[in-house]
C-alpha cells in the first residue's frame, strides 16, 4: 500500500488577501503532491469532522461551543489571529479528525501523513496568541 495521506477540501478556507498566515499551503501541498504524480486525489483519504465528545477530551465544551457558533469575545478573537468563519471553525474540527486518522492509518500501516499540519494549538478554554495576532482586529 502507498503511503497513506490524509487531506481534505476543508484544510484552505478563504483567508483576506492581506493576512499574513498562508492557509492556502494545504491546498498547494495537495496541488503538488498530485501534479508531480506522487499520488493521485482519489487516493487521499478524507478525514470526517472530529465528534463534539472527542474534541471534549481536551477541550471545555463552552469553548467549543463559543468557537463553533462564532461567539467568541473579542479578546479571544484577538488570541486566535486568524479571521473566524464557519469555513475556519469546519476546517479546525476537520484537521482534527484528519489527526485522529492519520494516528490510525499510521498504527495499521507504520507511516501516514496529514496534509493539514501546522495551523492552531488551542489551550483548553481559549484560542492561543499567534505571533502576529495584532494584525488582526
């Protein structure tokens, strides 16, 4: 079996053109991977939205609950430094279950690979500060 490799159409949702952080380098990644012929779309695997009671395990469900439906303060808005959108809170649930795939994937085949790393690394209750977070609002 080839290499398994996790990636899904969620990983690059729309950013402003002015933002620093490149949320397109997943989807380029995929673009190259296929175009080089390193494998093909059809046999990237898609990753399902991480289950709200996984996601509880690490995190408080009122934080899920705020990010998801957008209801973040705007200090937490700030910490995030990235633009929410339902597109952003899909994307992060999304990569998450990619995760959890990849770990699978890698358990059954030795090595597997997630095209969506390098992104967000929540506390448990609120959004991390990114290094150029006062770029945005």
């Amino acid at each position: 079996m080839p290499l398994p490799l996790i990636y899904h159409e969620d990983y690059s949702p729309e950013f402003p053109a002015e933002h620093r952080f490149p949320m397109d380098k997943f989807r380029l990644l995929r673009d190259h991977l296929v175009d080089s012929g390193l494998t093909r779309d059809a046999d990237l695997l898609r990753p399902s939205l991480c289950p709200p009671e996984i996601l509880a395990l690490a995190h408080d469900r009122a934080y899920i609950e705020r990010y998801m439906g957008g209801e973040l303060s705007r200090e937490d808005q700030r910490r995030l430094g990235l633009p929410w959108s339902d597109a952003l809170a899909r994307r992060t649930v999304r990569a998450v279950g990619g995760s959890l795939l990849a770990a699978e994937q890698a358990l059954e085949h030795g090595l597997a690979c997630h095209l969506a790393g390098g992104t967000h690394h929540a506390h448990y209750d609120h959004p991390p500060a990114f290094a150029f977070s006062t770029t945005w609002p």
